[in-house]
C-alpha cells in the first residue's frame, strides 16, 4: 500500500479527490500549472489531492477560485476543510498499525459493509475473550500491553452495530463453517463467542450467516477473507479491503468492486439462511459446552 494511503483520512481522501475532480474537469489545468499559480510546489498539492494532508479553509478557497467554481460549492468544501485536521478516537490507541488505522476510519464512515470471513468471527463481533485469545496468538509476538490496547478498541468497534449517529450502518456477514469449527480459546470461550452471534444476529441491521462445508469449493477459496464498504453520498467509492500480516491492501476500482459484488453475490447463495445460521451456532455452542 502506498504511503500516500496510510497518511490519509476519510474526511481528507474526501476534499483531495473534490479539488482534484475540479481541477481536471472544470478547470481542465495540470496540477503543476495550477500549483504554479499559486505560487505553491507541485508537491503540496499533490499530497492535498491524495489526501495526505490537512488542508486549510483559505487554501480550499483559493483552489475554487482558481478552478472557477461556483459560490455553493466553494461554501461546501470549505467547510469540510476543518474536519480534515480531525482525529478518530482510535488514534488514542498509539499500538494499531498505520495501516489498519485507515480501515477504522472507514469502518466509521461506512453505510453498509459487507463481510466474508473464512477462519475468524468478524472483528466488531468479536467476546473480549476470543479478540485476546486472537492476538495472543499472533506471530509477531505481542506485548500484553499491546494485546490490551487492541482488545480494547476490538470492542469499541463493537459500538457500530448500534450507533444511530450520523447513520446506523447495515452489516451482511457471512462466515465460512470453519470459522465456528476451529477453536480460538477453550470451549467455554468458544461458546461465548458463538452466543454472541446469536445474540448480534437479532439486530436489524445485521445479518449473519454461515457457508457450510457441503457448499463445497465456492468463491472464497479463490478470494480469502474480505470487507466490501459503501458509502452514503458517494463520500467514498465502494472500498474492498483484504488484510494480512503485515499490511492490506485497499481496492476501489469499478472493476475491482464489480469482481467482489459478483463473488460476495456467489458466497450469498451458497450460505445458510440466518435461521438455520442460528440453529448452527446454537448447536455448535452446545458441543463446546460439552
């Protein structure tokens, strides 16, 4: 991912891509001519463009003008300038790496997230139990202080399913059989964790359901684990994101999304019905008590 990606923020990915659409296609200048006229280097506009930056309200405006841009829309953007200098609560959290730090942003910003898990439970849906058992194991050898503070904003994602400000986002999981079939924890945690999904899958917004093993080969054996966000008002283009290790990657290309809207789409007629998903957990929870 490129470095232009992890510096960024919705609100500022936002105004870069609305001044460079103003440029290109009212004004029609190359970003070096307009940054000459200004007396700018091309440098700084291009990091505005990519939403590296803050950008400051006199700037947006002398852009605007620049471009020949109308009175309501100069207002508009100007106005997005401020937020552009805005941290997320999840920057308290100085362990989450940089380049998971744009996925919460836009995790926050996203109306509708669609999710295909293979061998883990989603992360908002997630018992603190299961999320510490998860970083415990992870490779790269984690502090307790660090597994803590990632825990801790594990669960403050959790607070989206619920969150009516500015907008109650829906949620379409699915979950491939194994991520109920392995045990992350003891069988008590295990239990909890399914449980949990029971209890999550009554919300309105969401809906979980499980792919079974009969399904057999489907299209997440060719694409893995992945999240698919949209966004009200076009304030993002439909965003894909595959995470590993060390680092994800962040698709938003037309064909991009049009690739995984057919395979989410594949993934869905393969998948239980949320009733069965339930009685699958239920009996699944009932086993790891046992």
């Amino acid at each position: 991912m490129s470095s232009a990606l992890l510096n960024s923020s919705v609100p500022r990915r936002q105004l870069g891509r609305e001044l460079r659409r103003l440029r290109e296609r009212l004004a029609r200048v190359p970003q070096t001519t307009a940054a000459r006229e200004l007396d700018w280097s091309a440098t700084k506009l291009l990091r505005m463009e990519r939403g590296e930056v803050p950008i400051r309200a006199e700037d947006v405006v002398l852009l605007c003008e620049l471009y020949g841009a109308d009175l309501q829309t100069i207002e508009a953007l100007a106005a997005l300038a401020p937020k552009t200098k805005e941290k997320g609560w999840w920057h308290d959290y100085a362990s989450i790496p940089s380049w998971f730090e744009l996925f919460i942003g836009l995790e926050e910003a996203a109306s509708h997230l669609r999710e295909y898990h293979v061998d883990l439970i989603s992360g908002p849906l997630q018992t603190r139990e299961y999320a510490t058992e998860v970083f415990t194991r992870n490779p790269l050898r984690l502090s307790p202080e660090v597994i803590e503070q990632r825990v801790a904003a594990r669960l403050q994602r959790a607070k989206l399913l619920t969150r009516m400000e500015p907008h109650l986002p829906r949620f379409d999981i699915l979950l491939d059989e194994a991520a109920i079939r392995r045990p992350v924890g003891s069988g008590a945690v295990m239990a909890a964790q399914l449980r949990r999904l029971i209890q999550v899958d009554e919300l309105p917004n969401v809906s979980i359901r499980l792919i079974p093993f009969s399904a057999g080969v489907h299209s997440g054996s060719l694409t893995g684990s992945f999240v698919m966000l949209d966004f009200p008002a076009e304030l993002e283009p439909t965003t894909i994101y595959v995470e590993g290790l060390t680092g994800a990657l962040y698709l938003d290309r037309p064909n991009e999304a049009d690739s995984y809207t057919m395979a989410f789409g594949d993934l869905t007629a393969a998948a239980l019905g949320q009733a069965a998903t339930r009685d699958l957990l239920a009996r699944t929870a009932k086993e790891y008590e046992s």
